[in-house]
C-alpha cells in the first residue's frame, strides 16, 4: 500500500487529505466466474479518515494520476 498527501484538495466526503491504495481482482461474468478466474484487476483508493473508496480499472489507470483522479484534481 502507498500513503499519498497531495496537501490541495481532500476527499469529497469529508475533506481528509490522505489516501491509501489497494489492488484487487475480481472474477467476471459466465463461466469464469464459476472457475473463479480472476482477470478483473482494479485499483482502489481509500480515504484514510473516513473509508470513502472509489476503484479504477487498473489497466487504464497509472500511479499517482489515480490519487488525482480520487481527490478531484
């Protein structure tokens, strides 16, 4: 997990500066999800005060331009 602290703008729940990541995977629809495959990989950022989550699909998505993104800068 990364911590970030842009210092500018928080989170749009309750303000908070910081945020952390996390990966995840997921499985999709049909049959992978009943052979439980995996290809879904998301990035999620999380607000470290209040829990507020958004995910980015991590194939589009890059480094710090996704904490950016989640403090709506």
């Amino acid at each position: 997990m990364k911590e970030y602290d842009n210092g500018e703008n928080g989170c749009v729940k309750c303000g908070h500066t910081e945020a952390k990541t996390k990966e995840i995977a997921t499985t999709g629809t049909g049959l992978s999800r009943y052979l439980d495959v995996q290809h879904n990989h998301f990035t999620v950022v999380y607000c470290t005060s209040c829990g507020y989550s958004e995910l980015y699909n991590k194939s589009s998505s890059r480094g710090s331009n996704i904490i950016d993104l989640f403090f709506g800068g």
